[in-house]
C-alpha cells in the first residue's frame, strides 16, 4: 500500500517537472523574472505582495498569479492595489500549487506586458517545496513572531529556496526573537541561502526589497 | 492519473480512520482526556506547550505526543519543562501526523499515569485536517500576527476543530487585527466553534486557557 502510494507520487511528480519545465521555457522566452513566493499561512505573503504591487506593480511590469486552497480573499486584496493583472488559482483542497494550474493561470496574463511575475503558493512549509512551478527561484518568507527554528524544522523548503524574506521586522522589539540565530539556522540547512529584511507596515520597511527586486529585472533585462 | 491518485489516498485514508478508532478506543478506556493541536508552523504550538507543561503538567497528568518533519527540536523544548513524558514522532518529510504515528508512540508512555494528552501535530493548516488521530478533539491555533481571514482560507481545518485557539494577544497594539472580525470570519465557517485567547508570554495571559483545561479534565474523570 505505501510502495503503491509512492510509486503514484513519483508519477504525478515526473508530470509536475515536464509541465514545469515547459513554464519555465515559456517565461524565460518573454524575458520575465519569476518567483515562487513560498511560507506558512500568515507570515505575509499578501502583505509583501499588496505593498510591491503599489509602490512597483507599473515600474518593474509585476503580474501576480495567487493560489488559494479555498478562497479568492488573497486576489481580491491584490487587485484593490493595482491595475496589473492578478489570476486567482483554487487549488480546492490541496495544499500547493502544481505546474499545469501555473501553465492556465498564464493563458490569462499578457506576458509581452510583463517583466516580474509572483507566485503566491499556497500558505504551507512542507508540501509545495516538492512541486516545481517553472520559477526562477523560490523566496521563502518567515517572520520575527514565529520561531528562529523554522529552518531546521522545515528544511526542505530552505534548501530549494534561494532568497529568504523575514518579514515582520517592526515587531523584533516585542517578541523574544533573535535574528542572528535565525540566519544562522537557515544557513546550517542552505548556506547559499540570501537573506532580506522586511517590515511592510513601515514606510521605509520594504526599501531593501525594492532594490533587490530593482536590481533583479535590470539584470534579466539586460541579459 | 488523477484518479488513480485519488483512489490509492482514499484506501490510505480509510485504513487510517480504522487505526484512530483503535487509538480512541485505547484512550477512552485509560480515561485519557486527547487533544489535536494543529496550526501553522510558527503560531505558537510549541509555547502554548511549554507553559501548560510548566503550570499543569502534574497537577493534570500532562502528556505530550509532538510530531516534526525532520527535527526534535519542539519535544527538546518541552523536555525542558517537565519530567512529564513527552514523545517525539519524526515524519521523515510528511505534512502530517497519522494514527499509526500515534499509536507507536502511545506504547512509550503510561496512560495510567496520564489524565490529559496533547497531540502536536505538524504545523501545517491543510493536510492534518484530513488525518483523524483518535483525538476527543482538533484545537485549532492562529495568532494576530496572522490575517483574519485564516478560517476562510483553510476552512477545512476550522470546521473539524472544536475549539479555537486565538494566540499572541500581547502583541495586538502592535498588529493591525480585527479580533471581532476573525472570530466572525471562523464561526462563519464553523458556528460550534468555542473560542480561547491566550499570550504565552504573560503571566496571566494562560489563565483562560488553564481554567478550560481544568474544567474538561475534570468532567472527563466524572464521567
């Protein structure tokens, strides 16, 4: 019965690479920038995304495709902040996002028009690290109010992450939080692992990950 | 493929119901009052445990089953609180605890001994909805850190839970959380819900959360 269930696994998973695969021709033929935005259920992905969409969603051309297990609460929160197209992916009941849900949500975004693109995953630590989405790299957001541990307990999602957000930078003074330990953490599971810092409450809290992202599409767009 | 899939998690699923009634069955029995802490990683599942085995651990016959994708690092910081038994269940990359899971590592503690047991189960808000552990009972955590919209999102987890968990509430002058409007959003999805607030790191702030626990071990051992 396990082995059955395993073997079925490695099958749909095979799938998932190829579909994946072909997302990631297809986005780096139109030249766009992709993220696959990963963390558990309230650490602020929306957030983050309300406020990039804002203050960059027209400079950097960001289109945004976010999944929900249930819900379209995330995209209607989106959209008030931005014309640029967000897609709304429900995922009914299943606890990440998979390649061919990410290849139809991109039939409804013009990607001529697009140089950034976000994938809000579905808020979960453990089961979307297994499901490529064609990305070029997974960002995986965690915040000052969980514990510095995250990465030890979770580590296959810091391993195939490039980039860590920890976010909720405003509340450091509040809770018994170290960062240095948390860093530390997360570069004992991926010591590739590159670290950003941001508090999207505060006006000056996200200009680290502007920058980043700035940077980031001029060098796709030069390349 | 999908509905092979499907098929396969179907007999899974319905081999673990059999178990978990075997597991409830054993803990009726032994008169052990069973909770299934579920929540998503970083909500405070851990520290709600450290402070219930710190001021009721023997005054309740506290025991504590805590399961983790790779690490022991919750069960090393209960251990620390308790002479109590606490026993880990590692699930080598699982999003979930499963009856079987349980049941292993009831054989390692003194039901005998033991009045109230909790279940920590892997942070994760969408797959241990679906894995019955023989519990009396799912205790859903989230914290104001988090959006309020968390029971609409992962509605599934809210309408199997019997009790709420409303975590962190020290850090409300902090946040921008609408405690009313979480508490509406959850009944929404589940009108039964019965609602706790606590914050760990104060000393009064468990009191709710202790006087509920009192009260059900009491009537359990009435029973």
């Amino acid at each position: 019965m396990a082995v059955r269930t395993i073997e079925v696994r490695e099958r749909v998973l095979a799938r998932n690479d190829e579909l994946a695969a072909q997302v990631r021709r297809r986005l780096g033929e139109a030249g766009v920038l992709t993220y696959n935005l990963v963390s558990s259920p309230g650490s602020g992905k929306t957030m983050l995304l309300e406020r990039t969409l804002a203050d960059l969603g027209e400079e950097l051309a960001v289109a945004v495709v976010t999944g929900d297990v249930q819900t379209q609460n995330d995209a209607d929160r989106l959209a008030r902040h931005t014309d640029r197209l967000v897609q709304a992916v429900v995922t009914n009941g299943a606890c990440h996002l998979d390649a061919r849900q990410v290849a139809t949500a991109l039939d409804a975004i013009d990607l001529d028009r697009t140089r950034l693109l976000f994938i809000e995953n579905v808020g979960n630590l453990v089961c979307p690290a297994s499901w490529d989405l064609g990305e070029d790299a997974k960002v995986v957001l965690f915040s000052v109010t969980e514990g510095e541990d995250k990465p030890a307990k979770y580590p296959k999602m810091f391993e195939k992450a490039r980039y860590a957000v920890l976010s909720k930078m405003d509340l450091l003074p509040h809770v018994p939080f170290d960062v240095d330990r948390a860093v530390a953490c997360a570069r004992g599971v991926n010591p590739d692992l590159e670290f950003l810092f941001t508090s999207a409450l505060q006006p000056e809290g996200m200009q680290e990950w502007y920058a980043f992202l700035r940077a980031q599409v001029r060098r796709r767009s030069a390349a």
